[in-house]
C-alpha cells in the first residue's frame, strides 16, 4: 500500500475522452486485464449493459494540433503502437515496438518486477509516406467533427495543460494533383486512406513514395507488403469503384510498384502507384487501401488496469498504473514520465447520452394561428445544431404551388420536385424554400405524364400512349442580371434541345411576366475549330500529339508510315476543349504521317491537315543523331524524376515507365558502349 501512494504522489494523469456513443459505437480497451467491477450507487442493470457494449469498441479518431506537438504537424492521430501524424511535407508513421517480445502485453508485470521494474528498450522505426511531384498548395483539412475531446493535463503547471482539444473522422490532402484529393481516415480500428480522381483529372500522376523502409512486394493476394527491419506494415488490395447515378460500379485494379528513387547510395525512395482497367471518366473514381493495426488504451511497456467504475449518467473510470513513457500521448508537453516506480493514471471516458427533456416552460401557453411558438426545453448534453421537432403536431401546410394540369405523381431530387402533371407534361418545381415554391422550368411531353423518376441528369416520365419519355432536365437555375427597368440578361443552362421556349420572369413582389416562344436553341452545324497542335515528348517508342479545340469535343489520331496511309489510330471519347493523346510502340529513327480529328456533342467533325515528325535514336538526348558520354551528362541532370517534375526528360525515360531509373541508366550504358 505504501507503494502504491508514492505512485500517487509522484504523478497523476488524466485522460478524458468524450465518445458520442449513440453516433459511433467506440469506446477504449484494455485488452488482456483482469477487471475489478466497482458499483456505483443509482447504476441499473440496463445502464451498464448499454455502456459495456459501447466501451468495446474504440475509433480512430484524428486530433487537432493545438500546440501540444511540432508545429510542423497539422492532426495526428495516436494508436498503442503507432502514431500517425499528417504534415505539409508528407504523412509520417511512428511505429513503436518493445524488445522483448513481438506481442503487445497489458498484462501486469510479475511482482519481483512490479518491485524493481527494470526499464524496458522500445524499438521505435519512422517512416515517411509522401507524393511526388504534388502542388506545394496542397491543403490539410478535417472533416466530421466528432463528440471526442482530448485534454492534457500533464505537470503541474495549468498554464500548459491542453483541454478541450477537437477530433475529427477523416483528414485530407486537397488538391495535392489536379483534381485529385486523398483521404485519411478511420474505420474498424484500422486506418484507410481514398484516392480520390474526380471528373477528368489523371490517375497516372498518383505517386506514393516511402522513405525508412526495407522494401515493397506485392503479395499473391494483392496486397502490398511495406518491409520494415523490424517486422512489416500491410496495404490491403485496394477496393476500386465509381458512384454512376446513385449505383457503386466496382472497377478492377491493383497496387504497382516502380522503380525506387536513389537519393543517396545508402537511401532509397520507395515509389507505388496504381493500375486501373477502363472506367467512366465522366464520374469521379475511388481507390480505397487498407492499413492494417489495432488501437487501444495504454502505452508501450507494462500498464495495468487495476478497476473499472461507471456512474450515474454513464461515464467510465478506469484507474491503474503505467510504467510506458509514451502513455497516454507522445509528445508531452512537459519532460518524462514513469520513473522506476511508474505512475499512476486516471482515465475518464464520457458516456454522452441526452437524457429525456422536461419542458419547463411555454409562452405563449396558447397558440395563435399565424404566430410562432417559443419553447424553452432543459435537459442534458444538448449539442449545436440539434433539431426539435413536435411528435402530436400533426401535418400542416408550409407551401403549396398550383400546376397548369392534374399532379400525377412527384418525385423530390435536391431542391427540385419533378411532378408529371397529366397533360401540362413535366413540371420542375423550385422548393428550395419549401413554403414558397416557384416554377423552375417545364416540357410538354406528347401524351399525358403519368409518372416520374429522376436519376442523374435524366428524368424518366411514364408518358401514356407516349411510352417513356427520357427528358434532359440539366439545372434548371440561371444567372440573372437585371441592367434597368427595360432590360434583363439571363444565362440558361447548356445542353437544352432545339426549339423555342417560353421565359417567364418573376420579381420579388410576385408579379410575373411570360414571353411566348421568345428564346430559340437552332441546331449547332458548326464543327469545331482545330488548333495549337504540336508534338511533344518523344521517347524512344513514344510520342503525344496535343491540340485545343473552341468547344468541347472528342479526341482521335490517326498515324502511319506513309503520307494519307494511317494504318493505326487511338481515341479518347471523352468531351474536352483540351487534347492530348500519348501514341506507344513506336519505331525509332521513322517518320510517322497523322491527322488529329475532333467531333462535337452534335456530331460536327473536324480534321487537320496532315503532319509528320520522326522517331529519334533511341538515348539520343542532345539531337546529334550519336549516343555518346554527351547523352550521358544530359542524363544526369533528369536522374531520378518522373512525369511532372521540373527536371524530367521524356526522352531520357528509356524505358517509358514515368520515372528515369537505374533502368534506364543500364540501357543508356549500352546504347553508348
């Protein structure tokens, strides 16, 4: 006993957590401790029950920076083993591991230890994870504000305790390739990350580089196995799929690993990215890895959970002793913990659970029609932006709008309702403000609409003896500009089929004015306009072809070894103002004829005239038709980059592989020799 008070009196330490329990099923675990239950007067049996399952689960949840570690370091997030922290300059993972055995223990040390503990070795590896070649503007950002808190009450001195600090569900990297964000996050203890590839951006500019490691090996299985000296790190085969009009299309893919990146003789970058078959580039893409380790309470070394209370309102108190220097967070704010005799630790984890309100007051007690009622309702844990509703209210009117035919049918999307109004066809309804809804748009359908759904872009309208009518509908908002009492400017979507339309104008005051058949769409017969073509990039068996065009259009080059003979083509669908087509398999020291061909969302086509270049000699890097030590000291200069970097050189990447490596190195030697 005399023992364990000078543990008391030699440090005491305090974690609180507040974990929202009804939003997310997590709470902490010692795994492997004998548990000494302690009642607490008022603690029903259904309580404690409804706690015990909710402390058996833990998030991951990433924490605020708030001075408390390096400035250098945005969020991080702590695990017993690991502490992942999320930096401008790349993601750095510290994995801490005891001496003695592989096997993490909590469980309490032998007495002759717990007497004299001898201090254990920690075996500690860092590794850094970053992204070649991504926008020094990248921003770190949380989302999904959550219920945990964190405090800090290490020392004694309050002025450097840290309370109240938030947690977040994810973090990411904004932006770090053009259209391309990557999300960190947790889930089921384990910590994921999503490439996320929007609408037109490039996946082959995603590059992950890890500096600290052994090595990487793809497995059998497809997972990506990180060598460590001490053990290894998993990536589980990445699941890969696209969001397509509210269905999850799963696309087939898989890890790939490059060639490292020599920093030094002794250091390498360790570089993967990713494989991807054919997909939708008019949708966003996601890449979804696993990072494979458990999360618990504790530290490195012995801890030992000597009791477990819970109160009243459901909180739970775990009370033990830690000789861990690294429990509960690195980085302390103030010296070393845990001397020879360790120290003690409380940890609080908050139940937070809103209890039954009481409404203790009502004014007006007597409603009136029109009027507002105010309510004041007390009772506990409420949070911002918590909604009221009355259960014994009943259904009344917010709005209401008069359609020219018979409503049918409705269906809601967003800030729009579709209604199939009988013989006035299909009518778009703004409820953007749900109690003054107001005529976004309209088409007559040919029969009577009977029905509505919309998915997308698309409405689908069950049209009586019209069958199915498939109706662009766009977004139907527009930019408005009202120049003066005479005249107003107004941009209507893109994409709305010949015809003439109605436009309906309506000031703020209600009064409406309709114009009949006063805007006309004609049939587009322009075909686009071709220009800025040029050829860049040649390598040793490649070459782009690049043009823009003044509308959005299709991508196609047609190319062969002789003029007006094009034996081989390639085509991107996708509808783009700019053009860039990459043409492989080459043959060196050859002239190749091409013509690039663009064909708009109407069918317009348009063709350049003809044009031609020729292959170089492969390792040629200066253009003087010898491979010669000249090539090599160009080659120098681009050792070690890849496609994006200021310093790359197409020509030098020998290979055609994005990076020039010691690859490429080998097969320059031998063109030379």
């Amino acid at each position: 006993m005399k023992i364990f008070k000078k543990r008391f009196l030699i440090a005491l330490m305090v974690l609180v957590l507040s974990l929202g329990v009804p939003s997310y099923s997590h709470a902490a675990s010692l795994p492997n401790v004998d548990i000494v239950s302690k009642k607490v007067e008022g603690v029903d049996e259904a309580t404690k029950a409804r706690v015990e399952e909710a402390y058996g689960k833990l998030p991951l949840y990433f924490i605020q920076n708030a001075g408390q570690v390096d400035k250098r370091v945005k969020f991080y997030e702590k695990g017993s083993d690991h502490t992942t922290f999320f930096t401008k300059e790349g993601v750095y993972l510290l994995l801490v591991k005891s001496e003695e055995s592989s096997v993490r223990s909590h469980r309490p040390a032998p007495e002759s230890q717990a007497k004299n503990p001898q201090p254990r070795t920690l075996n500690t590896e860092f590794i850094k994870l970053t992204l070649p070649g991504a926008s020094k503007a990248t921003e770190i950002v949380a989302e999904g504000l959550q219920k945990g808190k964190v405090n800090y009450f290490i020392g004694n001195n309050p002025e450097k305790w840290k309370t109240n600090i938030p947690t977040y569900k994810a973090v990411i990297y904004k932006e770090v390739y053009k259209g391309i964000d990557i999300k960190f996050y947790g889930n089921n203890r384990q910590l994921e990350y999503d490439v996320v590839v929007k609408q037109g951006a490039d996946l082959s500019l995603v590059r992950f580089s890890y500096d600290g490691i052994e090595g990487l090996r793809i497995t059998d299985e497809g997972d990506l196995e990180i060598a460590l000296k001490e053990g290894k790190v998993i990536q589980k085969k990445p699941y890969i799929y696209q969001e397509i009009y509210g269905e999850r299309v799963e696309v087939d893919g898989r890890f790939r690993i490059q060639d490292p990146i020599l920093e030094t003789e002794d250091q390498k970058q360790f570089v993967y990215g990713f494989v991807v078959a054919s997909y939708d580039k008019g949708h966003p893409l996601v890449i979804d890895p696993t990072l494979v380790y458990s999360t618990y309470l504790g530290g490195s070394s012995f801890d030992n959970g000597e009791g477990i209370a819970i109160d009243t309102s459901g909180n739970a108190y775990i009370a033990g002793d830690t000789v861990s220097t690294d429990f509960p967070t690195a980085s302390p704010i103030q010296g070393a913990k845990a001397g020879w005799w360790g120290d003690a630790f409380v940890a609080k984890i908050a139940y937070l659970d809103i209890l039954t309100p009481t409404v203790i007051s009502v004014t007006p007690n007597k409603g009136e029609i029109g009027s507002t009622q105010d309510v004041t309702i007390t009772g506990t844990n409420f949070e911002p932006g918590a909604k009221v509703s009355l259960l014994n209210g009943g259904p009344f009117l917010a709005g209401d709008y008069n359609t020219p035919g018979w409503a049918d049918s409705v269906y809601v999307s967003g800030d729009y309702a579709y209604v199939a109004d009988g013989g006035a066809g299909l009518q778009v309804i703004d409820i953007s403000d749900p109690t003054n809804p107001i005529l976004a748009g309209s088409y007559d359908t040919p029969d009577y609409a009977l029905g509505v759904y919309v998915s997308g872009d698309y409405a689908f309208v069950a049209d009586g003896d019209s069958g199915l009518q498939v109706i662009k509908i766009n977004d139907p908002v527009i930019n408005i500009t009202v120049l003066d009492s005479n005249t107003i400017t107004a941009t209507f979507p893109a994409g709305l089929p010949e015809g003439s339309y109605h436009v309906l104008v309506t000031n703020p005051g209600g009064e409406e004015g309709i114009l009949h058949n006063g805007f006309k769409v004609e049939a587009d017969v322009t075909p686009p306009a071709i220009t800025d073509l040029e050829v860049t990039d040649i390598t040793n068996i490649t070459a782009v072809v690049s043009w823009n065009t003044d509308e959005s259009s299709d991508s196609v080059v047609e190319y062969g070894i002789a003029p007006g003979n094009y034996t081989d083509s390639i085509s991107d669908p996708m509808l783009v103002t700019s053009h860039s087509l990459k043409l492989t398999d080459l043959t060196a020291e050859t002239t190749y004829y091409f013509v690039v061909k663009s064909t708009d969302s109407n069918g317009n086509p348009a063709q350049s005239d003809e044009h031609n270049f020729t292959k170089a000699i492969p390792g040629d890097l200066d253009g003087d038709k010898d491979v010669d030590d000249d090539d090599y000291t160009i080659f120098r200069t681009a050792y070690g980059s890849c496609n994006g970097d200021d310093n790359f050189i197409s020509a030098a990447d020998l290979d055609d592989d994005g990076c020039i490596t010691i690859n490429d190195y080998r097969i320059l030697r031998s063109l030379i020799s």
